[in-house]
C-alpha cells in the first residue's frame, strides 16, 4: 500500500475519533467518496492500527443507531423552511 493512502487512513480514522463524524462527513472533509473513507476503516486502518480501528468503529456505531434519528430532524427542518 502506498504511503499517502497509509497516511490518509490514520488521519480518516483520527478524525472520526475526535469529532464523532460520520462517514459522509468525513469524505467531505478529506475530498474523497464515502465508499474510499469506509475502505480506509474497515481494511487499511485494521491493518495498520487494529487499536485505532477499534475506536473508530465504536463511533461509527453510534452514529448508526442514531442515523434514523438524525434523518428525521433533517426531514422536519426541510418542511418548515417550505411552510415559511
């Protein structure tokens, strides 16, 4: 593996830890897709730093089990800027 991929999969994974992104902002911020930044998780940082990838997954969980919750506000916040 080349070591600017190496070294963008830390950072994804550091950055995920530290301000409880989610995949998609994550990939926004480092200017990737969300399908690079779930490959730098789930394959490249395991390999890499099984520690930090533990971590990282411990977020990515919460983040999933609130992804209905979240989906809702943005619906809600849609339909009242329509109404106003």
């Amino acid at each position: 593996m080349k070591s600017y991929i190496e070294d963008r999969a830390v950072n994804v994974a550091e950055y995920i830890i530290s301000h409880k992104a989610t995949v998609r902002q994550t990939a926004k911020k480092f200017g990737v897709s969300k399908s690079t930044v779930h490959k730098d998780i789930t394959d490249r940082v395991e390999k890499l730093n099984p520690r930090l990838a533990k971590e990282v997954r411990k977020v990515l969980e919460v983040n999933k089990s609130e992804r209905h919750i979240r989906g809702g506000m943005a619906t809600k916040a849609k339909y009242m800027k329509l109404n106003n």
